[in-house]
C-alpha cells in the first residue's frame, strides 16, 4: 500500500473541492430553485470543484517527494 504525505491545509482543500463538487451535483438533482438558477449555480460548483480539484491531485501523486514537508500519513 502506497502512503502519501498530506499536510493540514492540502487535507482541507481537498475537502473544499469535494464539498463544491458536491453541493453542485445536489443543486442540479433539487428541485429547490427555478431551473435557470439551479443550473448556473450547480454547474457553477462542479466546474469549480473538479477544477481546483485537478492541481491537488496531481500535487498528492507528484513523484517529487522532496518539495513537500510531510506532516500527516494518510494510507
């Protein structure tokens, strides 16, 4: 099993990205907002949530080990 050094704040973006991520996606299966509203806002999240999610990823899977301090282990 691969182990990836995280520290506090990438721990938090990634959960940011994923919560817009999701928050759109629910937005776009309600039925709280007129349609328009719902889409602007929903697509909205989602295109900003896999977005700022990209970068994180490929920070996390990076083969340079050497710029990132570790502070946490996640498995």
């Amino acid at each position: 099993m691969k182990e990836h050094s995280l520290k506090v704040p990438e721990i938090a973006m990634i959960a940011g990205t994923r919560g817009m991520l999701g928050a759109g996606i629910g937005l776009l299966l309600s039925g709280r907002l007129s349609k328009d509203q719902r889409r602007a806002v929903g697509w909205t999240l989602v295109m900003v949530g896999a977005v700022t999610t990209i970068p994180l990823l490929m920070n996390l899977f990076s083969k340079d080990e050497r710029v990132r301090t570790p502070t946490l282990r996640a498995a």
